[in-house]
C-alpha cells in the first residue's frame, strides 16, 4: 500500500517547506529526518522514566500507573516504525512486571484500578502481538496478556442496570463506581474487536458487536451526528467483516467528527484544554492516542488514508514546532512558538506523532493476525481464574461466560480510527451515563 501516493503534490511543498523552518528540523518527505525527531522524543520521554534503575519498580509511572502501559504502547509502535531498538528490553521488562496472574492485574496495585487502567496494558499486549514484538521465553506471550485482561473484564458486564455495559470503577468503593462510560466500554469493545481479528474466533467478534450496539442505545455513542461521551471506535471491525458496511458508516461518521472537531484548525488539537492551557497529564497524551489509531485506521481500512495521512503530517510538523532539541514538548502543535508547557506525556503524544508519520515509507506496515505472519500464541483460557476475579455485579449466565473461553478484546477503531477522544462529557451525562475526564480510549 503506498500511502505516499495519497498526498498531493502542492501538499508536499507545504509541508517540507515548514518542516525546514520547524524548531526540530523536521522535513516530513525525509524518513532519516523522522526518525531522527522520534529518536530526540523517544529519548527526551524515557529521561523522565525511572522504573529501569535500580531500587525503582519496573513499569511504573508515580502517580499513574496505567500511563505505563500506554508509554509502553507507544515504544512498541516507535519500535516498529523506526526499527530502533534501544528500549525493547525495558518495554518488556516493564510489561512483564506489571503482568499480575496474566492479566495485567497486580494484587498490589488492584484495590484502587479502574476498568479503564487495565484495559490500556491489554491494548499494549495486543499492539506487541499484532506488530510482533520479541517475547520473552518462558513467559507468557503478548496476546494471552491481552486474553487474560478480556476474560477478567468480560465477568464484569453489568446487566443490573442501564441493561448491560461496563462500569468506569471495578470495586463499589471507588468514586465513580456508579458511571457506565465510553472509555471503559468502549476499550472492552477495542479489545474484543482486535482478538477477533487476530484469532478468527467468532466469540470476540460476538462481544465487540454486544458492546456497540449497546453503547448505540445509550448516550454514550450517538450515530445521529456521531458524537461520543469520551470515546470509541470501528475500523478493526470493518476490516474483519471485509467491509461490513455497518462499520464503515461508524468510522465515517466518526471520522467526519474527528476532523471537524479535532482538526478544526488543520492540526490535531486537544480542544477542550489547550485554548486555555488547562490540559491535565491524561489530557496530554490523547493526541498521541489518536494518532496513533487513526493510521492503523488508514492502514487496515485504507479507504481513509487520502483523508487521514495528510492530517498525520500536518499534525507531526506542527509537533516539531513545539519540541526544542532537549527539552520536553509544548502542546499546542497549531502554534508556530513554543508554548511555554513541557511534559512527559507530551513528549509521548509527541513520539507518537512522528512514528506515525513514517506510515509513508513501510508500504508492507499492517497489523499481523495468526493467519498472516503473527508469532504470539493464543490462550483463550489466560487470567480466567475465578479466584482472581474481583467481585461480579450479577451470576455469569453461559452466554456471557466468555471469560473462561475467550480471549481478550479489541479496541474497536482499534488502534486506528481509534476512537476520538473526548468529546465534551457535559453533552452526555445523564441517567447512569456519565463521561470520564481524564482517560480516553
């Protein structure tokens, strides 16, 4: 697939002549340069990382331990993209550390994690098995990861009230408990979506549909004009339905939104933050999120890569713009100057957006299934112990059983079209529905 062939020459000249100008240097036609600006980012990001040294634990982020399995997601991508492997050891040490009873749910940490924090070390699992990544020998393998995290999630499908859906909290406790949200249904429905392609097994394909249909009848997703509470997506099951054309009229609608509400001023921007330099740590990482699902998007329904590549680069020279050579990034990729912000998660976003951009020069690049190439053994059975299930809201009938018998779950738009962050909560809440501010899936 030439995805290169898609943007237009005065488009070229556009944006090589930015890039020239950029504070990184950053020509977009030039895939040394590329590398070279992922490179500067994925260094300057790891500079902040501490769990590799010695006294630190392995994988984890203070303050936040699921943004260790998205940094690791990320390292994963910038691995594949780029072909460097300088951090693939701390990648896996750090997943692998974090695995808990291969789930990626750790006793240590489980009292106080959401549905939302597990899921995103499942997307990382998945995203190594799909691209992969080395395993490790004598260790699990990166799709019964992802497996484990479904089948521990699966028993926690809520039918007691709004009629199904997960919940953002795991324990009663927990603040939050009582909301069903788009990023914890809609990172169950990614998972399921993403299992179902790789494995071919009919089971994830049952769920991911359970989960959007359910989310259509709620607040949550709104196919009338497209709009999500925090987010969600539909681009691995259109792939796996070879077009099935109830998913491509959810990755058009969505996509349509995405571009209007998130590229409003042709640069991919965090709107509801960013105009008044308000974004939290969570809110910094979105973009690199999006970014990096809308080119899976682009590369497994290839249909959008005319719209969706174009957006990539201009999102990326806007990037350099906000990244000086040793320092972390700013956020505001529309802006000419600085901003004057510097964060790690930034950084991230920011490493995201440039691996992405080499989408251009790796006309092989796809996301790899059992049947194509992937090397990551399934275990439908992983993390599926009952006495390593938290608690359940109701009696798992056969039909809902899937966590003894399936494997993990997708992120439907997947990786791709991925789904579009945070549309404003204040829009959607009401009843038992509400939208969660700072994660998106």
């Amino acid at each position: 697939m030439q995805l290169r062939n898609w943007l237009p020459a005065a488009l070229v000249v556009l944006l090589v002549s930015r890039g020239r100008v950029s504070a990184l240097d950053l020509d977009i036609e030039d895939e040394a340069s590329i590398k070279n600006a992922a490179r500067k980012m994925a260094f300057q990001m790891m500079s902040e990382y501490h769990g590799d040294e010695p006294g630190q634990v392995p994988g984890l982020i203070l303050e936040s331990w699921w943004e260790g399995g998205a940094m690791f997601m990320t390292l994963i991508q910038y691995w594949y993209w780029t072909g460097d492997t300088t951090y693939n050891d701390i990648v896996r040490e750090g997943m692998l550390h974090q695995q808990g009873q291969n789930d990626f749910f750790p006793s240590i940490y489980g009292h106080f994690l959401g549905n939302d924090d597990q899921m995103f070390w499942g997307l990382a699992a998945m995203t190594a098995a799909e691209l992969n990544f080395p395993e490790e020998e004598d260790q699990p393998s990166w799709v019964s990861l992802a497996q484990g995290v479904f089948n521990t999630q699966v028993p926690r499908w809520d039918e007691t009230a709004c009629g199904g859906g997960m919940r953002w909290q795991i324990w009663p406790f927990e603040a939050g408990y009582t909301m069903k949200n788009a990023i914890s249904n809609g990172g169950l429905f990614q998972l399921a979506a993403r299992l179902a392609r790789y494995t071919n097994n009919d089971t994830y394909f049952q769920w991911a549909e359970k989960i959007w249909d359910w989310s259509a009848t709620t607040p949550l997703l709104k196919s009338d004009d497209w709009t999500i509470a925090d987010s969600t997506s539909a681009a691995y099951m259109y792939n796996t339905t070879n077009g099935g054309q109830k998913w491509k009229a959810g990755i058009d609608g969505l996509l349509a939104t995405t571009g209007k509400v998130f590229f409003a001023k042709g640069v991919m921007s965090e709107i509801w933050c960013e105009q008044t330099m308000t974004c939290d740590r969570n809110e910094d990482m979105f973009k690199g999120f999006l970014s990096s699902w809308l080119t899976s998007t682009a590369i497994i329904a290839p249909y959008t890569a005319s719209e969706i590549i174009p957006r990539i680069q201009r999102s990326a020279l806007g990037t350099a713009q906000q990244c000086l050579d040793g320092q972390s990034c700013g956020c505001r990729w529309h802006q000419e100057e600085w901003d004057g912000s510097a964060t790690m998660q930034s950084d991230m976003s920011a490493l995201s957006v440039f691996s992405s951009a080499m989408a251009i020069f790796r006309a092989d690049a796809k996301p790899l299934t059992i049947a194509t190439g992937a090397i990551s053994k399934s275990n439908p059975a992983a993390g599926s112990k009952e006495d390593a299930l938290p608690f359940k809201t109701h009696p798992v009938r056969t039909g809902d059983r899937v966590g003894a018998a399936f494997a993990t779950v997708l992120f439907v738009v997947l990786w791709m079209v991925g789904f579009i962050w945070l549309l404003d909560p204040r829009e959607c809440i009401r009843s038992c529905f509400a939208a969660e501010s700072d994660a998106i899936v």
